[in-house]
C-alpha cells in the first residue's frame, strides 16, 4: 500500500499542471525571444556562449556592439534587433 501511495504521489509531482487550473493566465511570449528564435536559434541555441565576450563591457559598449553585430548577422531590422537586445540584456546578462 505505501508503495502505491508513493507512486501516486511521485506521478502527480511529475504532471504539469495546466495554467488553467491555478487560475494564472498564459504567459505571452516575449517578442525579443521569439526574435532570437527567428533569426538566431537554428546556429546559437542559447546565447550564453556568444554574450560571454560583451559581459565585460558597460551596458552602452554592449548593446552598441550587439547592435552593429546583428545588423549584418540575420537581424537587420531595427524593431527586430532591438527586441533582441532587449531580451538579450533582461535575460542573459548578470548583474
């Protein structure tokens, strides 16, 4: 019986729960990850590798540089590259 029980408890901790179900609304997605999606996922699954050389610059120095880099690498659109920063710099950048 307490194996039973341990299983059930075990299956359950491992189900997702539905957002539905704790009354939370859906998460929309963030326009700067699906960005980074679109134009860099399919080479740079994460970017923990490629931020690591901007990490030491200022917050200036390194948007600037993650600027002139997605100009003429995939990101060409200033809305586009912009939301990248952004995320990038929300997300992938400690502080």
């Amino acid at each position: 019986m307490r194996a039973a029980v341990a299983a059930l408890l075990a299956v359950s901790m491992l189900t997702p729960v539905p957002t539905q179900a704790t009354g939370q609304q859906p998460r929309a997605p963030d326009p700067g990850e699906t960005a980074y999606q679109e134009a860099c996922a399919s080479c740079h699954r994460t970017p923990t590798r490629f931020m690591r050389r901007y990490l030491d610059l200022s917050q200036a120095e390194r948007q600037a540089a993650l600027d002139a880099f997605l100009k003429t690498h995939y990101a060409e659109d200033d809305a586009k590259r912009a939301a990248i920063i952004a995320w990038l710099e929300a997300n992938h950048v400690r502080r």
